[in-house]
C-alpha cells in the first residue's frame, strides 16, 4: 500500500529541518544543490575543450553510448569519467572545473538550497556533499555553500606528484554513498537531501530523510516510505515547460 506524498514548500523544509536539529548535514549535489548533470556536462564540455586526446575523446563516447543502452552501469560510467583525465596536471583540471561551474552550473543553482544551508551553517551545523560527479566539479561547485573539500566525497581518482593517474579512489554512487559516509565515520547522518535513486541508500541509514527535486522514481520510493519532498521552483518551473512543449 502506497503512502500519500506530501509537497513540502521552501518555508515548510525550512521548519522540518530545523525542527530536526541536524548536527550533520549530507546533500547530493546535481540535482539537488543545482539543476542538470555537471558530471556529463563537464566531460562534454572538456572534450570539446580538447583536454584529452581524439582517441580517448571517441572511447569516451562509445562506453557513454553504452551507458544510456543499459550496457554500462551507473559506477563504472562515473569512474571512467574521471578516468579519461590520466595524464593531465591536476591544476590544469582544477582550473577548467572552476571556469566550467561558473559559466555552466553555477547560474542553475537553487536559491532556496542556498538559503537552506546558510541557515544550517550559521547554526555550525557539519556539512559534507556526496556525489558521483568527478571531485573537481563538485569540490569547485559547494565552496560557495560553505562545504571544505575534505568534506567532499566524489568520484576520484589518485594524483601522484600533482599527475591525474587512472587509479580510482571511490565512485560514490548508489549502496556506495552510505558505504562512503561509513568510511568517514557517519553512519547514520543526522540530515541527507538527494534526488535520485542513487541517493536512496544514503536517504535511508538518515535519520531524517529530505527528497529535493526528486526523480519519477525517487518520487515511488518516497510515497512507499511516507516521505514528503520538496521541488525547487527553477526545477518545477522547468518541468511545467517541458510538459507544455
């Protein structure tokens, strides 16, 4: 039996979450912190740019194809897309994220999250971001919400005398967020916000859940648990367009 789902304005998230007294607060990041995929259109992006070579740029290109055929699953796509950079100077990375997330993400943004974890932050609360995006995107991208890159737990991979290697560290997505926030010792966060079915391993060891901007799927997983949600207005806003086309 289906639960019913309950649309939580920005005011009513606020109260829920205050009310919840979080010590530790975990976000997803696309999606739930701004709109879109910055993991996929950071690798378009830097492939158009030309930071990896024509060969690496077409292998690239066939294992996503893969990928959206269902061949390839979700944490070996992830862990390639951080693979591709092997050989690169970290810094040069570093830079081209940051350039990418201001003129590409950054805009996209939801203000009602930013003034939701000002609101946490002001009260010390600990913040940490968990996502399946490359390190260097999501570290660039949750400096402004405050959020220290030691506190970022993304795809990544080793950097060896400032040298990108295709050495995976950890690719965050699905069972392995909360096998993520184990590692750092939250076994149990106080607070998560994600908006897909990759986050709801992490959404459920929280001992209070909060769905953002939720994905059709996310949504079923929600009215099964009897967990509200809350949909940013830029996010409800573009799906209204969408429909309407």
């Amino acid at each position: 039996m289906q639960l019913e789902i309950t649309p939580w304005t920005a005011q009513q998230l606020e109260h829920l979450v205050s009310d919840a007294a979080p010590k530790v607060a975990v976000f997803d990041c696309d999606g739930t912190l701004w709109s879109g995929d910055s993991g996929h259109g950071f690798m378009v992006w830097s492939l158009e740019q030309g930071l990896v070579s024509r060969s690496t740029s077409d292998w690239m290109d066939t294992s996503y194809r893969g990928y959206l055929a269902g061949t390839v699953d979700e944490a070996r796509i992830c862990g390639e897309m951080v693979q591709i950079y092997s050989g690169l100077r970290e810094q040069e990375l570093r830079s081209a994220a940051a350039r990418f997330f201001d003129e590409h993400v950054r805009p996209h943004i939801f203000e009602e999250i930013v003034a939701l974890v000002a609101t946490l932050r002001k009260a010390n609360v600990e913040l940490w971001a968990v996502s399946s995006t490359n390190k260097w995107v999501v570290s660039e991208g949750v400096r402004s919400f405050g959020i220290p890159e030691e506190h970022v737990l993304a795809a990544e991979v080793k950097v060896v005398d400032g040298i990108i290697t295709s050495d995976l560290v950890d690719v965050p997505t699905g069972p392995a967020k909360a096998a993520a926030l184990r590692r750092v010792g939250l076994p149990h966060p106080d607070a998560v916000f994600g908006n897909s079915l990759h986050d709801l391993a992490m959404l459920e060891i929280a001992a209070h859940p909060f769905p953002v901007n939720p994905s059709p799927a996310l949504l079923g997983e929600c009215a099964k648990r009897g967990w509200g949600y809350f949909r940013p207005r830029e996010a409800a806003e573009s799906s209204a367009a969408i429909a309407g086309e």
